[in-house]
C-alpha cells in the first residue's frame, strides 16, 4: 500500500457533492421545514397550545440552529478539499521545479 495516493479529480468531485448538497438540498430543505414547524405552531395553524406551543418553537429553533451549523460545516470541509487540492498542487510544482534545478533552491 502507498504512503500516498492523491487524485484532484476524486477530491474536487467530493467537494462539490458536499457543497451541492449543503447548499441546494439540506440547506433549502431545512428553511421549508422551519417555516412549517412555525406556521404550525401559531395560533391557528394545526398545533396550537398557549404554553406549549412557545415551548416547543424555542426546542426547534435550537434544533434549527444546530442544523444550520451543520450545514456550515459541511461547506467548511467542502472548502478544506478545494485548499487541499490548491495546495498539494503547488507543493507538487515547487518540488518538482526543486528537484530539476537542485542549485537554485
């Protein structure tokens, strides 16, 4: 087994699988459940109790809150590959460049 093994393609592909789904799968998804939950809870909506329903909505909106956060971490290791690639490949050129020209290193 290699030391090493780096495909850019493999690693670029995952990243915009995670960007595409953050961006236009959970992170929409999550908005439309949010504004479901809320009109439900309102008075009128389907599940309305004076004290409950308040209590339930500050419960979701913490739940919201980390899911949100979720989401962010997903574009952070999404954005984590892209430098990832950015990187090895610039490092892959300086040290071919060093290895073919040993004196001006």
């Amino acid at each position: 087994m290699p030391d090493i093994d780096i495909n850019y393609d493999n690693i670029t592909q995952a990243a915009a699988l995670l960007n595409n789904a953050a961006n236009n799968t959970i992170s929409p998804e999550l908005t439309t459940l949010y504004n479901k939950v809320d009109a439900l809870l309102q008075d009128g909506g389907g599940l309305y109790m004076m004290q409950t329903s308040p209590a339930i909505w500050a419960q979701y909106e913490t739940f919201n809150t980390s899911a949100v956060q979720c989401v962010q971490a997903i574009n952070s290791f999404a954005s984590m590959f892209n430098s990832l690639v950015s990187n090895l490949q610039s490092m892959d050129g300086k040290l071919a460049y060093n290895v073919a020209n040993p004196s001006s290193s």
